[in-house]
C-alpha cells in the first residue's frame, strides 16, 4: 500500500476528507495525490504522522498499525487479551462520564 493508499484510509477512519486534511496541515489542494506516484518528503510524512500518531514507518507500509489497546497501552484485563471493541467501548463511557462531571 502507497503513503497516499495510507492516508485515504486513516482520513476514512478519523471521518475526514483527504481535502480536510490538507487544509489542517497546511498543504494545497492536491498535495497528497500526488504521493500516488512520487515519493513523498520528510516534512509530511512528519505532520501526517504526528496528526494521527502513527510512525513514519506505519505511512511507508514498513510497519503494521497498533491496535487501539496497543496504542492506549491496555493490554490485558483480568488475564484476557483487550480487543479494539472493548477500547472503544471504555473510550465511549470515560467520555459520558466526563460529559455528566463537566455539566
């Protein structure tokens, strides 16, 4: 998979548009498009790492993404492997439970 395959697929996953993304890091219309064919540079695969905390390898298709128990640093709980589900799951009562304080 190319950096801009990379891209299309975390923007899908973050309900962004590639053009959205674009214009948050500074870049013209067009910009990633053309990492289809050329080799993209430093500087955005930098920004484009550090806005959706992946590593430059991860773009490049040298490593495999974490899953979000990876990337949360929750591994196990009461000796059983944490899925992503149960990630989002607890993400989505931390933030009812941070709604109902802030209230």
């Amino acid at each position: 998979m190319n950096p801009y395959e990379k891209i299309k697929e975390l923007t899908k996953e973050n309900g962004i548009s590639v053009r959205e993304l674009e214009k948050r890091l500074g870049f013209s219309n067009g910009y990633f498009s053309k990492w289809k064919t050329v080799s993209p540079n430093s500087e955005g695969l930098a920004k484009v790492s550090d806005y959706f905390g992946v590593s430059i390898d991860y773009l490049l298709d040298r490593e495999k993404k974490p899953s979000l128990a990876e990337k949360h640093g929750v591994f196990a709980f009461d000796g059983e492997p944490v899925t992503d589900e149960e990630v989002e799951f607890l993400k989505s009562v931390l933030a009812a439970k941070r709604a109902t304080e802030n209230k």
